[in-house]
C-alpha cells in the first residue's frame, strides 16, 4: 500500500512538472510568434516604402521640382505610402513586384532565413492581379501569417504577403529551450524512477529481513528448544538408569545440533560463494553411488511414500566437489519431498549432452508458477505456491545454494514447471578428460 502511495504521488509530480513546462514553452511560443508577426509586418511595410521611394528617386530624376500631395514629415509610415503610391499612379509608374520581391527578401533574410513567402497584387474586389512565389511553395498551401496593405486611395490596389510554416522559424529560435527542457524533462523523469527504485528495493529488503528473521527464529527454536529438554532431562539424572532412553536423548541433542549447524553452515556458505572466497576441490565422483547414498536416506522416511526411479543412461561419473555437489543434489531431492503429497515420485535422470553431462531431476509435487521461476534462484526466494499452500518453513536458501554450487563448478542450472503437475531441474555441469561416459 505505502508503494502504492509513493508511486502515485511521483507520477503526481511528474504530470505537474511536465505541465509546468508545456505551459512555459506555450507561452514561450505565443510570445515568439507575435514577436515574429510584428517583425514581418514591419519588414513588409518597409519594403514597400523602400520601393516605392526607389521608384520615386528614378522619377524625380525626369520631373524635377514635382511635389507629392499628402506626403509630410511627421506622418506616419503609412500614411506617406498611401501619398506615394497615389503620385506614382498618377505618373503612370506602378508598382514592380519583382522589385518588392527583392527588398523584402533581403530585408527578412537578415533575421530569417530560407524563409516561403508569396506576394500577390490584387484589385478592390480582391481579383488577383500578379504574385510571386518566394521559396517553392504552392500559393494555395495554407500560409501561417497574412499580412495586406492597401496601396493607394485612387483606384486602390492591395499588396498581400502570405508566409508559410512559420512555426519552423518559431522553434528554430526555440531549439536550445526544447533542447533543454527535454532534457530536464528526462532527468527529472530518470532520478524520480531511481528514487521509486530504491524505495521499493528498501522495502523489499525490510520484507525479506522480517521474513528471514521470522523463519530464522522459528527454524532454531524447535531444535534449541530439544536441546535444552534433552540436556535437562540428561542433567536431572532422571533417566541415569534407562540407557535406552538416554541414548535416545543424545541422538536428539546431536540431531538438532547438526540441524542448526547445518542451517548455520549453509548461510555462510552462501556469503563465501558470493565473495569468490571457497576452493572447490574437483574429483571423479562416482554418480551412481552418490545418488544411491542420497536415496538411502530419504528412503529412511516415514512421514511420506518415496519412490525414486534412476535412468543414467550409460553416465558414469561427473567431475565435481564431491561435499557441494552431494549437498546441491539433495537440496533438490528435499524439495521435492517437502513440496509433494503423501506420494512422492522422483525421476533421476543424466545425459552425455555436448560439453556437458546433463542431470535432471523431476518430481510430481506442486510446481512453481512461471512468475517465480524467473527469481526462484535468487537469496530468500520462495515460491507464492510455497508459501499460500504448503506452509513449510524455510529461509528460500536451498535453490541459491545449489545455483552457487552449480555456477562454481562452470555449470548451468534451470526449471521446468507446470503448478499442480510437476517440476524439473536441469543442471548441465562440464565434464573432464578424466571421466569415462559411455
């Protein structure tokens, strides 16, 4: 629940973020469009004027001492290119689109460039009269920006320019900001996903600590607790004239002494394969003995019905440490007694298989669901079937104990399980010369 809480709170701050900055690079683009549009249309005023005063340079040259009626100083830009345009009607000298195309191209290239624009001339009722298309586009595509002036009073005429995509110039200025944002936007994104990580792995290790010390305590405190009976019982002198039933009590003590070092041996065990810190003392291990040892004492059980069924298939011998190599296969074997029914049926099989020698061992118990078998080698993990149905204490060290083992010894180990059908462990370990397999 309380990852829950976190998880949803961080995507809560992630959205709120990200929704900051989509509204500071929304607005960031209004701004820069507007700014863009009234550099356009000051741009396209100029270089009407520009022409037209080119025009009127080229005149005057011809009709010196002309005046031009309603032009004046103080009036604005626009006003004076009203009272141009009229004068140069009136002396038969329109205006040259050509001409405009060249000044307003050069005026917006000094602050865009390889921008697409078109010019069009048209009349009062909006009849097109001329245009020229500046940068390859279809002058009917859809323009970003318009911007039309009225040319002259006396027989008006309209200039127009149309601008296209300008959104491409907007978020070439904005490059470094999107650049940058994004950038934010993952960083923010990846140190919010590790702090998730960490939380949630933090928890995990509480949980498994909690689990371990549970079944820590609760492993230990049956066989202390014999123990400490036997030694009374022993030590009360009660029992000095039954040897039988002392010699029952000492076979307890030194059972559940083996047991809790046995659980104690295997941990640091574990901690030394971890470490690179054991030396494996490799040999030719007879296979078939070691497995008839390790049926001779589960067959000694009275608590369940075992059969075991042995193929070797013409394997003779592998190449381990024998000690390891016999403890991994009877974790195995202990599994598959725990985990079953009253029957339990154990297939014992081994394969010449390339490089390696190949030993499976298959039982019919409860199987382990295809979410676990993923981590079922990993420390203090049991499977969910385990742990809902079975009840069987442990600490989830069996399995990394004999994947420890096999990785030593430059083997491989894998599963194969169907929940309520079966289960089969694969171990593929590598032979040497040494060994004779028919």
């Amino acid at each position: 629940m309380r990852n829950n809480y976190i998880k949803i709170f961080t995507c809560i701050a992630l959205v709120s973020i990200l929704i900051l900055q989509g509204i500071w690079l929304k607005n960031t683009y209004t701004l820069l469009e507007a700014e863009l549009q009234k550099n356009i249309s000051k741009c396209f005023i100029r270089s009407i004027e520009k022409e037209a005063i080119k025009r009127l340079n080229d005149q005057f040259r011809l009709k010196k001492g002309k005046k031009i009626e309603g032009f004046k100083i103080e009036n604005d830009v626009y006003s004076n290119i009203i009272a141009f345009q009229n004068y140069l009607y009136l002396e038969e000298y329109p205006l040259s689109l050509e001409k405009l195309d060249t000044i307003v191209n050069l005026n917006l290239g000094k602050d865009y460039n390889n921008i697409s624009y078109t010019l069009i001339l048209s009349d009062s009722l909006g009849k097109k009269i001329a245009s020229i298309n500046h940068g390859g586009k279809d002058i009917l595509q859809k323009s970003g920006y318009k911007e039309k002036i009225q040319l002259r009073t006396i027989t008006p005429e309209f200039i127009e320019i149309m601008v296209f995509s300008p959104y491409r110039i907007i978020f070439g200025k904005m490059f470094l900001l999107l650049a940058g944002s994004v950038c934010i936007a993952l960083i923010v994104a990846y140190c919010l996903f590790l702090q998730i990580r960490i939380i949630i792995r933090q928890d995990r290790i509480a949980e498994i600590r909690r689990d371990f010390t549970n079944a820590m305590i609760h492993d230990m405190k049956s066989p202390l607790t014999a123990i400490l009976m036997g030694v009374n019982a022993l030590k009360s002198g009660k029992i000095d004239d039954k040897p039988r039933m002392k010699e029952q009590y000492y076979d307890i003590i030194t059972n559940e002494g083996n047991h809790l070092l046995s659980i104690t041996n295997k941990i640091l065990t574990i901690a030394q394969f971890e470490e690179k810190k054991i030396a494996l003392y490799k040999q030719s291990v007879d296979l078939s003995e070691l497995i008839d040892h390790l049926k001779e004492k589960y067959l000694l059980n009275v608590s369940k019905e075992i059969r075991f069924q042995v193929d070797l298939n013409g394997v003779k011998s592998i190449y381990a440490d024998y000690g390891y190599i016999y403890e991994s296969f009877n974790n195995i074997i202990d599994n598959a007694v725990k985990y079953s029914k009253d029957k339990v049926n154990i297939c014992i099989s081994c394969f010449n298989w390339g490089k390696y020698i190949q030993i499976k061992f298959r039982d019919d118990g409860i199987g382990i669901p295809i979410r676990d078998q993923k981590k079922i080698f990993e420390k203090f993990e049991r499977a969910s079937s385990v742990k809902k149905e079975q009840k069987v204490n442990g600490f989830g060290l069996g399995l990394n104990y004999v994947y420890q083992v096999v990785t030593a010894h430059g083997g491989e180990i894998g599963i194969d399980s169907v929940p309520g059908e079966y289960s089969e462990f694969t171990i593929n370990l590598p032979y040497d010369d040494k060994i004779i397999a028919d």
